[in-house]
C-alpha cells in the first residue's frame, strides 16, 4: 500500500513538473512565435553575464518580477476571496491533468499488487466527465475575480467571460458524446486502447477517423473556454473590461499561468480523445505488427516509452498550431462569440450526436 502511494505521489509530481516547465516554455514560444509572425524580433533583451539565448530568460525574469512586485487590493475589495480567485483558477487547471493518461501501462512484476503501473496519476472510471468537471469548475476563479474587486468594470468583464465560458462548454461536452457513444467508454484509458484497433487493417481507429465534425467542434469550443484568440474578449487589448484588471503581482501572474495550463489540458484531451493519445500506429504492447506482415517485438519499458513520446509530441503540435491560431485569426466581437456557440456549435453538435446514434444502430454496435 505504501508504494503504491509511493507510485501515485510519484506520478503526480512528475506531471506537474512536466505541466508548469512546459507552461513556463510556451511563454517563450509564443512570444517569439507571434514575433516570427508580425516580422519582430521578440523577446531578446533579458540576460545572465551577457548570454541571452533566444530570450529564454525572459521567462525568469517575469516571474521574478511578478514575485517582487507590490501586491495591490483594492480598497474595500473582499481580501480573501481577491487571494483565493486566482488560487482556483490554477488549482482547477492543475487538477484536471490527473486523470489524463500520458502512457500505456508498465509492468513491474510483483512490486504493485495489479503487476503493472498505468501512466496516469489516478485511474478514474468517468474521468472525463472529472476533466471536464475541473475546467467547470474554473470557472469560478474567473467571477470571483471580479465581484471581489469591488470594481464596476471587473463585475461586468468577470460576467460576460463566465457567460462565454459556460456557453461554450455546453457545445464542447455535447461534441464528445458521440465519441463516448463510438468508444464505449468514459475511461480515458480504455477508449485510448480502443483507437488502437485498425479500420480494415490499416487505418488507426482515431477519434479524427470516427468522429470529424465532433473534433472541430471540440477544439473550437475548446479554444472560448480557455479564451484564447480569436475568443479572448475577457482579456482583449481592445476592450475596456476584464476580471483581472485590479490584479497585479504574482496574482495576475496566476491568471497568466492558468491560460497555459488550460491550454495544455486542451490539447491533451483532444489527444485523447481524437489522435490516440499514447498509440503509435501498428505499435502493439509487445511490438509493431505491420499489415503488409512483419513484426518487430520491443520490450515493455521500450513501448511505454514509445507511447509517452507519441502522447509528447502530439500535444506539442496542438499547442503549437493553438498559439498559430491565436495570432492568425482576426479576433470575434462579444455578439459573434455568442452567436457562433448558440447557433453554430450547439446545433451541429446536436446533429453529430444524433447521426453517430443512428449510424451506430444501423451497424448493429448499438445495445
């Protein structure tokens, strides 16, 4: 019991490690992305004893600063819940990741009672219906932040961004019932093994493959609930508004860090749920077995390591092609935002739900 605990403490702090360090890098990459875009040069200023590297340091010397800066409450705010507002967005964020499997299983023989280690920091039966109650949930950090400011302007930004964020979660949740519905499964482990089937023995059994228009509207969805360009009207330069706007210091810096890690989460569920998460194509537990014949058997710890990289560098891509997206795409006005969710998302959704029930009866798979 000791070790498992062990195991499971072990695995959660090698997730966070792996979240914050890449959260803390995509500050960097979207600086000098959006610079290569715009034709600048980017954040190169930041040095240690005259070596800039890139403008790596940049990142540190954000965070020292946000460390070092003056804390500033409003007078007449509400003290605890202005302290706890950026807490939950960051807690709610972090959370989420436990139960988002980042590898296949690894057997360790009699060193755990099972016999094997899944890569997961908790194995959860629904665990995506716990992601998604954790992205919810964030959303209170978002309204605390404005009714605790005692500020006009930070009520109205903290209302419209709840108001955006639960519209467009509606969409996003009724988009993955149809791949729950293909899979079988709310487990995202088991539906991660079921896309490693093959689709006449050559095509991988992804989400992407079953379930196309669920993935757009996922990830367009996905990208107003993390209000991220071309949906970040709460955080726009051009608007007068936003939840965060009496926030300084290492607090803002903590609404900051939540827009990356909500990100993160996005792109790992949607590598999930639609590009295999863990698969390799043709990799199976004991080897690669090629449809035109051929085998080639590899070790357990060689196949984790196989998945975990696969699982890597996908949600790399993801996050990459979002902070393309983010500085590409004009942004929406409030009434589009709302317009797009309500009468573009949700319908299609709907529809999708209703076509993969009925192409499930049709072939029979349906109980």
């Amino acid at each position: 019991m000791v070790i498992e605990l062990s195991i499971i403490a072990a695995k959660a702090l090698l997730v966070l490690f792996m979240v914050l360090n890449l959260a803390g890098i995509m500050g960097w990459i979207e600086r000098k992305g959006s610079a290569l875009i715009q034709d600048r040069i980017g954040a190169n200023r930041a040095a240690i004893f005259g070596f800039r590297f890139l403008g790596l340091f940049h990142g540190l010397a954000d965070v020292l600063k946000m460390f070092t800066k003056e804390d500033i409450v409003p007078a007449g705010a509400n003290k605890t819940l202005h302290t706890l507002a950026p807490l939950f967005s960051v807690f709610f964020a972090l959370v989420a990741f436990a139960a988002i499997p980042f590898g296949d299983r690894l057997y360790v023989g009699d060193l755990v009672s099972t016999g094997y280690i899944d890569l997961q920091v908790v194995k959860i039966d629904a665990a995506l219906l716990y992601v998604f109650a954790m992205l919810s949930l964030g959303v209170y950090g978002v309204i605390l932040a404005g009714f605790a400011s005692r500020n006009n302007y930070a009520i109205m930004g903290g209302l419209r961004a709840t108001a955006q964020m639960i519209s467009y979660e509606i969409a996003l949740g009724v988009s993955i019932v149809g791949v729950i519905m293909v899979y079988g499964t709310m487990n995202l482990g088991e539906m991660v093994r079921a896309q490693g089937h093959l689709i006449g023995g050559w095509i991988p059994m992804w989400g992407i493959v079953t379930q196309p228009v669920a993935f757009l509207v996922f990830v367009t969805a996905a990208l107003a609930v993390t209000k991220r360009l071309p949906f970040d009207l709460p955080e726009a330069e051009s608007e007068i508004i936003g939840y965060f706007v009496e926030y300084s210091g290492m607090k803002f810096g903590m609404f900051f860090l939540t827009d990356f890690l909500e990100t993160i989460v996005v792109a790992s569920l949607a590598t999930t749920l639609f590009f295999g998460g863990w698969q390799v194509p043709f990799l199976m537990p004991d080897g690669f077995h090629f449809p035109w014949g051929g085998e080639l058997l590899v070790f357990n710890w060689v196949y984790a390591l196989l998945g975990f990289a696969s699982f890597s560098i996908k949600v790399l891509i993801f996050c990459f092609v979002f902070m393309q997206l983010r500085w590409t795409v004009p942004r929406f006005r409030y009434d589009q935002l709302m317009n797009l969710g309500w009468k573009g998302l949700f319908p299609i959704a709907v529809v999708n739900v209703v076509v993969t029930a009925v192409v499930l009866v049709f072939l029979g798979e349906a109980s």
